[in-house]
C-alpha cells in the first residue's frame, strides 16, 4: 500500500475509540503524530475525498472514515470518481 | 466425527446498518436463510465456531499474513460504532486455537497467530444471526484477503484439506462458518456493481461435489468481479474442509443498496 502513513491515521481514527475522539476534538494535533506530506496533511484537515483516494487511501479504509463523517454514499461515490 | 455444522454466508454491513434500503423481498429472503443456517446450527448443538472470516484493516496492517489464527480468550467487536450490532466480548478458545496451531505446523502450513485480535463487520455480522446470544467459543482464521500478495484458491483448498483430519479428530462438537462474498468493489469506484454472473457460476462451482473446480479462480478472477470478492477464499477453504460433501444455496439475493452479491450456503449433511 501506497502512503502508508496516510492510511495509518484513517485506519486507525476508524479502529480506536480513543484516536477517533481525540481526531473528532483535534484533528491537526492528531495528524501531528504521523509521517504525513503536506498534501497529504491538507487532504486529511480538509477532509479532501477525491484527493485522499487518488493519494491511495483504500476503499476500505476511506468508506468507513466517510461513514464516521455522516458522509452519504452517493457524495462518497461522486468524490471518488471524480 | 467432530464437524457438526458447516455452512457460508455474506456480511456486507449493509444487511445491519442499513438494512432498510434493500427490498424487503431480498431483506427477508436473506434474513430468513440466515435464520434456518442459524436453527441446523443450533440443533447440531457446536461447542466451538471455527470461523473463517476476512477483515478489514481491523488487525492486519502493520503485520500482514496469509492467514491467522485467533488465539485470545475473547474477541472485541464490532469495531465500527455505526453497524447496528451490539458491542460484545466473544469468547475464544485458546487451548483450541494452539491444538489447531500444532497440526498445521506438523502438517507443513505455518499459520500466523494473534492474541489480540478484533473483530469487524466481516465476523459480527455473520455472528449476530447465527450465534445471537454470543454464548458459542469462536475461533477465527482471518484470511488477508486485502493486501498483495495473497493467498491462491488452491493453497486455500489445501489449507482447509489440512484442517480436515484435526476436526475429525477434535473431541469437541465444531460449526465450521466460513463468511464473505460474494461480488463487491466495497469503498472503491465500482462499489454497488455486482457481478452476478460471476456469483451463478461460483456458486454452482461451490454447491458442486468437485471442489477441485474452486482452485481454478485465480487471483484476477476474484478481483474482476469486485475487490471484496477475494474474501471468497474462505468459502474455498471451507470446501476444501467439506471434501465431497455438497453445499446447498441456502438465499442469494443482488442487493444494490447494499453494493453486495449476498449469498447463504449450507450442507445438508455434516461431514
């Protein structure tokens, strides 16, 4: 997998509740932890989902991050297609 | 004869989270198969799930392998707070766990092994309809059904062959529940097409008597019909346990709010 510290962070948002509520109250403090480009940062802050699939975030890590976001399917399907 | 139980079923989380955007033909047709594999389960009286299962990045990640074994007293899950099944502590076994460890070791399959695993949609949906009340020791094999390189489907059927012997031979009662499948691209560009083409010919190769057939997917194969689809190796495998024992389509259903080929399997006769 490609930008694997990109898909740390997401992953692990979607797998630990505590991670996740930290990220929820402070996303940039959170990201500070991992070994994140500048895009790649950006891309998270401004929960950019068309950037953040092309950068090589797995469906599988990036539906659910979605999901957490309330994001509905149809916006998630139009960001990644783009 | 140890195997008491044997049956496949899908777990698109959709069949929990949003079930109600899929017809209610197909919601019922799919419930209902879940809940006669969940009484031919129940009447075998299985003291132990051997669950064959995939995951998604719930614990393979930095640590990636071909398959591993579940060896904690108990398993976490649902890590998703948004799928609508209720937070559980299921109950491993591992004593279980490490006497299967030693015959695969002894039979040339060197199989990973975690003792902290947890557990995602892929094993707390198929759980919620057949062992509701969490009340049945689970031991999970996780297929990398993710990550390249994988596993081929003849390295599956012989994984399950392998396991054989050992099941028969367990003094314990085993359910053997193998899950995922069949057509998705979940989370990816082709997420809600589903192939079911593909999932007809699978599953008449899976109901056959000749599960040699089942080797013959190739990687690219599963891929082509949805990313999600390679989580059929388990399904494989649990051919490969069955030998010419015949499953039996339990409910199949296309459901696209669900971007799922959701398919139930089941044998008729133990082992």
């Amino acid at each position: 997998m490609s930008t694997y510290s990109l898909n740390k962070l997401l992953r692990d948002v979607n797998r630990d509740p505590g991670i996740r509520e930290r990220f929820f109250k402070d996303a940039a403090a959170v990201a500070s932890g991992y070994d994140l480009t500048g895009e790649e940062r950006h891309a998270v802050l401004e929960r950019d989902v068309t950037t953040l699939y092309r950068m090589g975030v797995h469906g599988l890590i990036l539906r659910p991050f979605t999901i957490l976001h309330q994001m509905p399917e149809p916006d998630y399907l139009e960001a990644i297609r783009k | 004869m140890a195997i008491v139980y044997a049956c496949a079923g899908s777990h698109a989380p959709g069949i929990r989270a949003w079930t109600e955007r899929a017809p209610q033909a197909q919601v019922d047709n799919l419930f209902g198969g879940y809940a006669a594999v969940r009484e031919g389960l129940e009447a075998a009286k299985p003291e132990i799930v051997l669950l064959l299962t995939s995951e998604h990045w719930a614990n393979f990640f930095e640590h990636v392998g071909a398959f591993c074994v579940g060896r904690g007293a108990s398993f976490e899950g649902p890590i998703e707070p948004w799928l609508r099944v209720e937070n559980a502590e299921v109950k491993g076994d591992p004593e279980f766990a490490t006497r299967l460890l030693e015959h695969c070791y002894a039979s040339g399959f060197e199989l990973s092994f975690s003792h902290e695993m947890k557990f995602d949609h892929g094993s707390m949906v198929p759980l919620s309809f057949l062992t509701p009340d969490m009340n049945v020791r689970v031991v999970p094999i996780m297929f990398n059904t993710l990550a390249t390189p994988r596993a081929t489907s003849a390295r599956c059927l012989a994984l399950g062959r392998m396991l054989r012997p050992f099941l028969d031979a367990a003094p314990e009662r085993i359910a053997v529940v193998a899950t995922g499948g069949l057509s998705h691209d979940p989370g990816e560009r082709n997420h809600g097409i589903i192939d079911t083409d593909f999932d007809a010919r699978f599953i008449a190769d899976m109901t056959s008597a000749d599960p040699d057939r089942l080797s013959r997917y190739s990687d690219a194969d599963l891929l082509k019909a949805g990313a999600g689809t390679l989580e059929l190796l388990a399904w494989i495998c649990l051919a490969g346990i069955m030998g010419e024992a015949k499953a039996r389509l339990v409910a199949y259903e296309a459901v696209v709010p669900w971007a799922t080929g959701m398919g139930i399997v089941s044998y008729d006769r133990a082992a």
